[in-house]
C-alpha cells in the first residue's frame, strides 16, 4: 500500500470500501456496477450517479475516468472527490442538485487496477505506467482510432508506451470501450462529455492527438471550435494550459481520439498538478489531495453543462 506518510491516497481495495460506503449512504443516487475485469481478474468499478439512479432515464450522460496509468494515484482521488461531490453534495448544494437531476453520470475511478496496486506493493513507489499483463501495454496507446498510425506509440515490448499486439488488445480498454458501446441506445450515444484524468503538467488537451492538423476526418472546423472554446473555459477556471493534444506531443491510440472518432464523445484528457517536475512528480505528498482535487470541481461543472448541448 502507500507508505504512511501518504495515508490518504486510496488503496484499490479503499477505493471499492470507498464506492460502497458513497452507495450505502446515497442509495437513491448512486449505484455501482462493473465494467469488467482487469488482465489479473480484478473488478474495474463503474459508479453511476443521477436521481432515479436505477432507472436510465433520458439525460445527457457524462463518463469520468482515472488511472489508466499505473502511477498516477492523483487521479483516483479526482474521481472519487468526484463521487463524494455528487452525492454528499446533493442535499445542500442546489447547483450540484441540479446536475444530479438533469445527468447520468459515470465514474471510473481505476481503469488500471493492477497496474496501480502493484506501483505501490514495494518499498518504494516502483514508478510503473502499463497495465500487469505479461506483456505490459500502455493502455493510453490501445485504444482503436489510428492505433500505431503516426509515431505516436511503440511497438517494442520494453517501451513505456507500448501500443499492445492489436487494438484493445488489453483487457481494461476492452472494457471501457464495452461500456461505452452498451451506452449506445437505439442507435444513440448516450455519453456526450468525457475527462480521462492523468499526471502531471496542468494541462487541459483536447483530440486529435495522433495529428497535429486541427481539422482531420471526422473532426470539423466547428467541431474543433467547440473543443477549443470548451477546453480554454475550463482552463481558464483550474489555472491549465489549454491546447490541442498533438501540440504536446503526437499520440496513437488514445482514448480522446477513440472516443470522439468513434462516438462523437466531447472527450478531454486533463492533465493535474504538478506543472512540472521528474518522476517524482507522479507522487505529489497527500496533502495536496484536498486542494488539487478541488481545483476541478468548476471545470466538471462545466463539462456537466456543456454535456447537454447538442
Ligand atoms: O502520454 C499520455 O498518454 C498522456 N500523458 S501522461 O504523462 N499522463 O502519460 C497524454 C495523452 C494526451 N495525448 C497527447 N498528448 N496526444
Ligand atoms: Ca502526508
Ligand atoms: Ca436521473
Ligand atoms: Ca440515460
Ligand atoms: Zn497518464
């Protein structure tokens, strides 16, 4: 687990505790379910969160996942304050309320759980990115859309951003990628807005990232505008620097450019604190869990608005 002087973070086996406790108390607003297994059998979590929230009601629904890479534990804490803001928030919060009332949200608050627990089974943090399979894949480069176009990713084995024998060749994208083809219902997406957390750089990116052309197949002048004018409002309200996600660098296999391609998803990737530093910038002291977390909280808001523009 993590050291003590880093209690706060949450274990994988704290995050399940965690996501039960938030359904026990709420359960009029919260439910959990899974989205499958990891490469090693565990359960990744999925945790909805609406009024009437066992029924599927027709409400814009936005997905919020975290941890695809192993070592950035900051981002289980985003969703699950996520989780906590939603449903605690509830009863004395009307803008929350609102929300919750008008939304299907979905948190995942490990994509990658075998990775992330064994990043802290050691002594020290080991450092780790990939998944645990025996081959390990750096699920961030396994997503369907232009996977191993465009230099984006590796196809050596020992590269940390080994893009996997195939597309969703792992078996955690595979099953965020079937959760979010069970959202389509009636031939329509039900998701229409969706951040996948990382660390680090205080960055807000949004797709293409395997070309750095701004207007590319499937992605228009407009469409592209929307992105732009999205992302650099809610930077504009964490302190991020906004921008294509190309302009940081290119990516293959993404899960912005898998989910916009593929679902017309208004998919970002944030980028949390810190703004800058080595490895040991994926291992920010807990103490700054409180304050980074809800550093978020009006950029989601707006995300959660802009989910219920067509
Ligand atoms: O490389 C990644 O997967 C992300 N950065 S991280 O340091 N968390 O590994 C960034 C993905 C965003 N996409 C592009 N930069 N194209
Ligand atoms: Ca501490
Ligand atoms: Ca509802
Ligand atoms: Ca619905
Ligand atoms: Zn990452």
């Amino acid at each position: 687990g993590f050291p003590p002087q880093d209690r706060d973070y949450h274990t994988y086996t704290e995050m399940v505790a965690e996501l039960g406790t938030a359904v026990a108390e709420h359960p009029g607003l919260a439910v959990q379910s899974s989205a499958g297994s990891s490469a090693m059998g565990r359960d990744i979590p999925v945790l909805k969160i609406s009024d009437n929230v066992t029924a599927d009601e027709n409400e814009p629904e936005v997905l919020f996942t975290c941890n695809q890479h192993a070592r950035e534990h900051l981002t289980t804490e985003m969703c699950l304050h996520i989780v906590q803001r939603y449903t605690d928030g509830y009863a004395s919060d009307p803008a929350i309320a609102e929300m919750v009332d008008t939304r299907e949200i979905w948190i995942v608050p490990m994509v990658n759980p075998d990775g992330s627990v064994h990043d802290v089974s050691g002594v020290t943090y080991r450092g780790w990115r990939r998944n645990r399979e025996s081959t390990p894949t750096d699920l961030n480069r396994n997503w369907g859309h232009k996977w191993g176009c465009c230099g984006g990713s590796s196809g050596d084995p020992n590269a940390s951003t080994y893009r996997g024998p195939a597309p969703f060749s792992a078996p955690e994208t595979s099953a965020i990628r079937d959760f979010t083809d069970s959202r389509v219902i009636d031939g329509e997406q039900q998701i229409t807005a969706h951040i996948d957390f990382h660390t680090f750089s205080e960055l807000v990116l949004w797709p293409y990232g395997y070309t750095e052309n701004n207007t590319a197949p499937g992605m228009t002048r407009e469409e592209y505008d929307r992105f732009a004018r999205t992302g650099r409002a809610m930077a504009a309200t964490n302190g991020y620097t906004p921008q294509q996600s190309s302009d940081l660098y290119v990516t293959d296999g993404s899960v912005n450019d898998w989910m916009w391609a593929e679902h017309d998803i208004l998919s970002f990737t944030f980028e949390m604190y810190p703004a800058s530093g080595g490895i040991e910038g994926f291992y920010p002291p807990d103490e700054v869990i409180p304050r980074e977390t809800a550093r978020n909280d009006a950029a989601v808001s707006i995300l959660l608005r802009e989910a219920g523009r067509v």
